[in-house]
C-alpha cells in the first residue's frame, strides 16, 4: 500500500502514518520528493485498508497495490486447478457440461431428466432441492427429499450431483447425502458465512457471480472459501444485471476471458438463467466455450412448459442433445473437446433422444 502525504504534511504526520503501519507488523518505506511525501507499506498489504490511514492528519489519500485476493490469484499459482468430482476433471482441457431440471419435482421427472443429461453425454447432474425464490408463494423445492430424489436418479447413470445450498443449517445434511458438488447461487455469493462454512469442507464448490457483484468481489467471495481450506471452487457467469430489459441476465462473456487470466480456478457458464429463453442457451453456450469457460450449466427438463420453476429456460431432451453436437464442435475448433460420456452414437447421427417422448 502507498500511503501519498498532503504537500505541506509534518513530520509528526508522516510518524503517526508510519506508527499506525508498524502497528500492523509492516515495514515501512518513506520517499522524500520535492512536492510530497509518499510512505510505502512492506509486506503482506492485505491487513491494511485506505480507511486507516485516509481519516489522518496530513493524509492525501492511500491505495493498494497488490489484489486483495492471494490464493484464488494467477498471480501465485501459475497452473489451472483441475478439480476432480470423483472422475470429472474440471479445469483440463475437456469441456464439461452439468445439466438437469431447475427444480427436482418427481420421481419420474427426475428419472426422466437423468436419462436425458447422461444420453446427451453429460458427466454430471443438476437439480434444485432447495430453491431461491423472489416470491414467498412461489414453490420453495422439495428439500431434503428433494436431495434423495436427484442422488438416486443421477445414480442410475454414475453421474454426480451439483445443487445448490442456501442455508448453513442444511451443510450437515448435504454431506450425509452425499452432494458431490455445492452450488452457492447468486443471492448467495456474498454470505459471507456461509461462505466460510462451505470453506471448511472437502467438498467442490461452483460458486455463482453475484448479479450485481463485480469480478473482484467475485474473486474476494472465493478467496473466502478458500481461505477456510476448501480450494476445490468452480466459478460460474450466470449473467448480469444490467440496463436491458429484453432478456433476463447479460451473459458477461468478458468475465470468462478476464477470469481465465486472474484466477487459476476452472470458469463455468450457465447460459439458461444468463438469457432466460431455452432458444437463446445454444448462442450463448457457444460463446461462454469460445470465450474459455472449462464447462456449462445448463437447464433441462423432461417437459419444459410442464417444469415447476424456470420453464422458459429449459431446454429438452432433444435440444439438450443437439446443443451436445454443436458444442462439439465449437470446441474442436477451438483446441479442445467436450468430454462426454455419451453412449450409443456418435456425433454427426441423430441423438436418440431426439426421438423420445416426453415424460
Ligand atoms: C440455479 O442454478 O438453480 C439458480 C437459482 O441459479 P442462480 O443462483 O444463478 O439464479
Ligand atoms: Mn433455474
């Protein structure tokens, strides 16, 4: 941090900054010039803040220099994490893609649903047991049955579960159940305590952008995480809010770009709740790939104008599995590929699910 002292500053003021810097266990280092006086904090900055030193006697203003987060940071950690969800990789050079409903409704939606992601050749599962919603009235999720119902459904095909965890309360449970991966959603991605909670488990988290946080105070919610211990976090765009009105969320393709040089974490998009239309989740997943991003999430549903929540959004099984060929084919184009556990054909011959009937 530099501390840039008022032209006519003392020396009484230039030894109350520097005693206030010590204080913290930092070095310090004054330069001289003709017109001012700059201080200079040695070591780690990040203890320090522009409020301690701006309110001083003498004090023009202050700054950091350094970023505020450290091991979320390229900077210290040259290498992409790959984080391992049992055996998807995250962060390599596969692409991976997280699909399924919104909201886990039924027995047989949910069986419907897995069936779909695995034959569109996804490694894992998504499903909402514990739903964030702007209406009190609106339905809330099915909770922890809601929980077993996408365990045993994402089962019948090996795939792992992502779902996102609202309240601390719940943590206990999502680790009796298994939960191979926490969502923490945008409403979320500033409680701090909950944050630090999930930072104290060995389980991967996907950490969604705030709709109104900048990258930085992205990138300070991870640094929470992992500072707890838990390094194992996926980042993941899900759009913006900004003056447009005509679609739900801004996609914040820059975000993915910027990302992939600040941090060393894997970046994710999830193209179904960023433009909120099942027509716009193919453009916008071609360009969060084309863009860098180490996955999708995306929205699927057996029969999506029967799905509880976000109806609009889902893709079906059939789009689901030509949005897969297409994504193929962005990522060849770009020096990587989608890894994808599909069975029973190849790219380029219809999808079977193409020809299935909703559930
Ligand atoms: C979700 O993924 O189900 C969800 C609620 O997303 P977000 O937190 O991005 O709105
Ligand atoms: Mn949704």
């Amino acid at each position: 941090m530099i501390i840039v002292m008022q032209p006519d500053a003392g020396e009484a003021e230039v030894a109350a900054v520097e005693a206030r810097i010590r204080a913290q266990g930092l070095g310090v280092h004054i330069s001289r010039g003709t017109e001012r006086t700059l201080i200079g904090a040695i070591g780690d900055e990040r203890k320090l803040d522009p409020e301690m030193f701006d309110t001083l006697p003498g004090v023009e203003r202050s700054m950091h220099i350094v970023k505020p987060y450290k091991l979320v940071a390229r900077e210290w950690h040259k290498a992409n994490t790959i984080i391992h969800v049992r055996d998807v990789p995250i962060g390599g050079p596969a692409i991976q893609m997280i699909a399924g409903p919104c909201s886990v409704e039924t027995e047989a939606q949910m069986t419907a649903a897995a069936d779909a992601v695995a034959a569109g050749g996804a490694r894992m599962m998504r499903g909402g047991a514990f739903k964030p919603r702007t209406s009190p009235y609106a339905f809330q999720g099915k909770g922890v049955d809601g929980l077993k119902l996408l365990g045993d459904a994402a089962a019948r095909h090996g795939l792992p579960v992502v779902t996102e965890l609202m309240d601390v309360r719940m943590l206990d449970t999502f680790l009796a159940q298994k939960v191979d991966v926490i969502q923490i959603g945008t409403r979320n991605m500033q409680n701090f305590d909950l944050l630090k909670e999930v930072g104290r488990v060995d389980v991967p988290v996907v950490l969604k952008r705030g709709m109104s946080a900048t990258i930085s105070e992205w990138l300070m919610a991870a640094e929470y995480i992992a500072a707890g211990g838990n390094h194992r976090i996926v980042l993941c765009e899900r759009g913006i809010r900004t003056f447009e009105t005509a679609y739900r969320n801004v996609l914040d393709v820059t975000a993915i770009a910027v990302l992939k040089r600040e941090t060393h974490l894997p970046v994710i998009a999830d193209p179904s709740h960023a433009g909120g239309k099942a027509w716009m989740v193919s453009a916008l997943a071609c360009a969060a790939v084309a863009a860098g991003a180490d996955g999708l999430l995306v929205e699927v549903h057996p029969n999506p104008p029967e799905a509880w929540c976000d109806a609009d959004q889902a893709l079906t099984p059939s789009e689901f599995g030509a949005l897969m060929d297409k994504l193929g084919a962005v990522a060849s184009a770009i020096g990587r590929t989608m890894d994808t556990a599909r069975r029973g054909y190849s790219r380029g011959e219809a999808s079977p699910m193409a020809t299935a009937t909703p559930a």
